[in-house]
C-alpha cells in the first residue's frame, strides 16, 4: 500500500497531518527542537500572546491531580512586540503553518492586536483564546457568554483577513451554543477543548495548592467529556473543529478524529513525553495502513453509531 494521505485543510490552512500542539504547552517551538523536528508537525500553535508583556499569575501555578494537572499560568509572555521581532524569526524557518493564539482583557485589545498580527509575515492563522479560566479579567466572561463571545469574534473577525478559530471553554451549560455564536460571528474554525476550571486543596495547610485558587484542569480526566464535546460541535457547526483534551497517544487522536475532528491538538501530552506529537503522526499512519484507509479523511467523522 502506497503511503497515506494525511494532509488537511482548516480555514484555508493546508496542513500535512493532522497533530499540532496546544496553545500553551508548546511555548514557542524552540522549547521542543531538541525533541522533534517542528516540520513534522500539521501546525505549530504557540502560547497566548497578549499586546504588553503579562507577567502571569502567582505561584505555585501548576500541580499534579490524579489522571491529570491543574495550572493556572495567566497567558505569561513577553507581549507582541518581542513575539514578532524575537519568536518569529525562528519559527518562519520552518516550513510549517504558524497559529498564535491571542488574548486580551477587552474587546478593544483583541481588535488591536488581531490587526498588528495581521501585518507581520509568516502567520497562518489566530486562535482566539476567550477560553482561559485563570485570569481574571476577560478570558471566563468572553468564553461563557454567546453575545459577549459574539462580539469580540466579530470585532476581530473584521480586524484581520487571517483565518480565525475560536477556542471554546468547556465551563458552559452547552457549548454547541457557543459554538453556533462563534460561528455566526465569524470563526473560520473551532477548537475545544481549553482547561475545566477546578481547584486543589492541601489538606495540611487548609489553602488552596494553587496560588491563584483555581486552575484550569487537563489531562486524560478530561479526555471522555472532551470527545463528547468535540462530537457534539461537529455535528452542530459547518466549519472545520479541532479537538484537544487529554490526548496522550495515537490512539486518543484517532478517537478525536472519529467523533469529527479534521484535527487534533496535544497539551499535557507533551509534557508527559516530549516526543509524542511525532508518535500520535506515525501511529495515526499506522493505523490507516492497518486498515486499509489511503486518506485521513476516511477517518475523519467516521464514528458508527448503530
């Protein structure tokens, strides 16, 4: 059987394969060149960049829970001016579509920020972080809210001409319902899930581990509710989803792909083993040779539910 074709396309981003790193996990690529070589990957997806250097949240920011970790970082970068005239030079080298996923604190600073980054040459798409439930201005009240969301989306939907994938937050009562408002405002793409907001308790001291109170809960707890969340949208929108949330393996990503997802993101996975991204790549192209299948979009939306 000749190789399999596992080329994608999101928003207009042609990607090889279907594997990227979630926003945050990945810093800005050069953390992990001493692991994989960045080509490999479908895209490259770095942390939250704000429009001033963030500082981030007090410590301690990370802890282990079982089957998962919470952290709560705060979009800590060094701001849009370092991102474009110091990370960007080095991830233009690679041949390798470029999604920052962006933040802010009001619909103004999106707006701002989406137009400055759509000048600078080399990025592929945004990601529009209105998910993140560990800083306290803006990231909850953006992602929780459909008008809210709308109207940021909207507001940098008409600040760039970059594709646009809106990152949802699992914390709402139904999110097919943020996903239908992202959509309508303008997502060219949707990605879920981010973290579920959630706290760790030292029962020694009686306070919370984390510094910042509560965290943002990923990891394989998350995995089953994260693929039936991702099944839901897919089903519920017409644009392209990616699909995150406690993927650690080839067979994790496959499951994403089943339930509708043109493509998958690995988070905590990365920490757990720093190659597994180029593992989950050659395992889902095992898997389609096993089977017989010669394009990944035979996979794709393939889940049989009778």
């Amino acid at each position: 059987m000749n190789k399999p074709n596992m080329s994608v396309e999101i928003a207009g981003i042609k990607m090889k394969n279907p594997v990227m790193p979630a926003s945050g996990c990945f810093g800005f690529g050069e953390e992990y060149t001493p692991y994989m070589d960045l080509n490999e990957l479908g895209a490259i997806v770095v942390k939250s960049v704000t429009m001033n250097e963030t500082a981030g949240n007090p410590g301690p920011r990370v802890c282990e829970t079982p089957g998962g970790m919470l952290n709560a970082i705060g979009w800590q970068n060094p701001g849009a001016d370092v991102f474009i005239h110091e990370k960007m030079p080095f991830l233009r080298q690679f041949n390798t579509p470029i999604i920052v996923n962006l933040a802010g604190k009001t619909v103004k600073e999106y707006a701002e920020l989406a137009a400055r980054l759509d000048e600078v040459q080399g990025i592929s798409g945004i990601e529009l972080n209105i998910s993140c439930p560990n800083v306290n201005e803006g990231g909850v009240a953006f992602g929780t809210d459909p008008k809210l969301a709308a109207e940021v989306i909207g507001a940098v939907r008409s600040s760039t001409k970059l594709p646009l994938i809106v990152k949802l937050s699992p914390n709402v009562t139904d999110i097919t319902v943020m996903a239908r408002a992202a959509e309508e405002a303008g997502a060219d793409a949707i990605s879920l899930i981010n973290t579920f907001t959630a706290i760790a308790i030292d029962i020694k001291t009686r306070k919370p581990i984390i510094g910042n109170f509560t965290g943002g809960l990923s990891g394989p707890a998350i995995k089953p509710v994260a693929l039936y969340m991702t099944y839901r949208v897919a089903n519920a929108v017409s644009v392209p989803v990616i699909g995150m949330g406690g993927i650690l393996r080839a067979e994790d990503a496959i499951e994403f792909l089943l339930a509708g997802a043109t493509a998958v993101a690995v988070g905590m996975g990365t920490f757990v083993n720093p190659t597994a991204m180029p593992e989950i790549i050659k395992g889902i192209e095992d898997y389609m040779i096993e089977n017989k299948f010669d394009d990944v979009h035979q996979i794709i939306g393939g889940l049989i539910c009778k």
